[in-house]
C-alpha cells in the first residue's frame, strides 16, 4: 500500500512538471514532453505492477456478498412487533405431522360448503332432526360455512377411491374450520378447529381404529393414557362411538376422569356407495373431533375464547 502511494505521489510531481512545458524553449519542447511522457508510462505500470501484487497476498479475502460484517449480530428490524404463529395453528401442524407418521395423507377443508356435503352424502335422512344438531350456519344462497369436517368425507372417498382397486387403502386426515350457531361461553366458541380421519380398506376392524386413536393421543400428549369409548349415535357411522381418554394426572386429572375427545366409527355402508365405493367389498373407520379441546386439555386453559380473543397477552404466553 505505501508503495503505491508513494508512486502516486511521483505521478503528481511529474504531472506538476509537465505544467512547466510553457517555460520550454519552443524546439526543446517536443523532447521535453516525449521524456516527461515516458517517466509517466513507467509509474503507471509500476502502479498497476503494484496494485495486483496487493491483491496477490494470502490476506483473509472479504466475502462482499455478505450482508453485515459476518461476526457482528445482525440488527433487530422489528424488535418488540414480530407476529408469530396462532397456537391452534402450531397445535394444528403437530396434530398432522403425527398422523402423517402414521402413514395418512393431508387434505384441506373448505371453508364454505353445501346441503349435499354437510348432510346428504353423510347419509343424513331429509328432515332426519340429527341434522338440527349441527346448528348450521347458512349463506343468503343457501351455503353452509361447515359445522363438521365430514362435510369432506364424500369428497376423500371419491377423490382416493382408485387406490382401492390397485389394492392400496385410503388414509387421510382433514383438518379444518368449522362455524356452529351456538351461545358462546367458556366450553363452546361458535367458530373453532376440527380434524377429520377417513380410513378404508378390504378388511379393516374397529380395533385397528381404536388402535390409531390411541396411538395418536398418546404421541399428542407424550404419554401412556387410558382410552373408553361409550356407544354413539351419528347418520354417517355404524356403529358409531365416542372416545374418550382419562386426563392424566400430570395435566390436573384424577382417577376415573374421562374427557370426551371425538366422535367416530364405522363408515356406514349408504357414505361408502354414494362416493361409487362398493361397501360389500370394502369397509371403512371415520372419526373427528376438536382440535381446540385437544389443546385446552394440553395448556390447562379453562376458556375457549381466549383463541379468537385476539388478546396479545394470551398469544405471548405460547
Ligand atoms: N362430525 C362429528 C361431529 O362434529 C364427529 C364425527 C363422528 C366424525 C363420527 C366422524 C365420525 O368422522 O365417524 O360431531
């Protein structure tokens, strides 16, 4: 580096002697000038001589696509406001990751649906009252915000149905929103989260359902857990049962205390033959429940409504 600065420095005094040409005699000029020219090519190339030997040297080379100097932290753009993801949302992603373990699919519900989706193809009799249990929520055009994530079954059946014949099974969950018209209070929220399971094949058995339930709260819940089920009553199952777990001691539970956790059973054969599957050659397992329940149970939060709150002070607490 001083090598070079001192080259420039003589190239600055040469140029200053240059100036000095109108001082010349008229026909010593052209030589003056010729030899002044000359000892300026020569620092020249001696500078450029020396600026590439400057880079030749082992120095540590400087990385210029790095952002920052690569040892000091990067600055903090928004330091106190970084949004994050919903905790049902988190819970939502650990709910499919593990049934994905399990070897399921995803599909996603939709969040408007029809008469046909939310009962019809689920095998719900027109006028049967099973379908004022829903508490449906409908558009001025007659649609339905779905009040369950069966409203998909119809469409998984359809759309995996090929697997059968090539003898593969169906196994997919849906998680979804869902809207009931209901009064809000600490235990029902009118908009909440459900996940669907749809399973069939040639020769599946309750038990291997109660099997995957089990398998999977107890991943949910890190923990071994006492299951019961009682029997239930669905258009769309038959039999039909509900499910339920004992609330483990390390989540506040005592002896004997069963939490309903979903509502499932086998697939009744009219749901298997409205979507062109042949129900006495396959059968099938259908189950769904809360996914807000599920993660209540899993924080000991008390109030449902604190999800939709919008309240920062709970979002901040996960
Ligand atoms: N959809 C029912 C509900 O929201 C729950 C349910 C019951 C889902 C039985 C199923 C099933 O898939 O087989 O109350």
């Amino acid at each position: 580096m001083e090598e070079i600065q001192k080259l420039k420095q003589e190239l600055k005094k040469v140029n200053a002697e240059y100036a000095g040409i109108r001082d010349i005699p008229a026909e010593e000029r052209a030589e003056f000038g010729r030899k002044i020219n000359q000892r300026k090519q020569e620092i020249l190339a001696k500078i450029v001589e020396a600026e590439k030997a400057a880079l030749d040297t082992d120095a540590e080379p400087i990385d210029i696509t790095a952002p920052t100097a690569p040892n000091e932290p990067l600055p903090e753009l928004y330091p106190q406001n970084q949004g994050s993801l919903h905790p049902l949302m988190t819970e939502l992603d650990r709910v499919t990751e593990i049934y994905q373990m399990m070897g399921f699919d995803v599909v996603e519900a939709r969040q408007l649906d029809d008469e046909y989706h939310m009962f019809d193809s689920l095998n719900f009799a027109k006028e049967h009252p099973a379908r004022d249990g829903y508490d449906t929520f409908r558009t001025e055009e007659g649609l339905i915000p779905p009040a369950h994530t069966s409203t998909m079954q119809h469409r998984v059946l359809k759309a995996y149905k090929d697997k059968l014949e090539k003898g593969e099974n169906i196994a997919v969950v849906v998680p979804g929103r869902v809207y009931r018209n209901e009064d809000v209070d600490a235990t029902h929220e009118h908009t909440f989260y459900q996940c669907e399971g749809v399973y069939v094949s040639c020769d599946c058995t309750m038990g291997q359902m109660l099997g995957i339930l089990r398998e999977f709260f107890e991943k949910y819940y890190e923990q071994k857990l006492n299951i019961r089920t009682q029997p239930g009553y669905f258009p769309f199952t038959e039999p039909s049962l509900e499910f339920m777990i004992e609330k483990p001691k390390s989540l506040g539970g005592k002896k004997g205390d069963f939490l309903e956790m979903l509502g499932c059973g086998m697939i009744h054969p009219n749901v298997l033959k409205m979507a062109g599957i042949d129900p006495t050659k396959y059968h099938g397992f259908a189950w769904g429940g809360g996914i807000d329940r599920l993660v209540m149970l899993r924080y000991g939060l008390k109030d449902v409504r604190y999800f939709e709150s919008g309240n920062l002070n709970f979002l901040k607490e996960f």
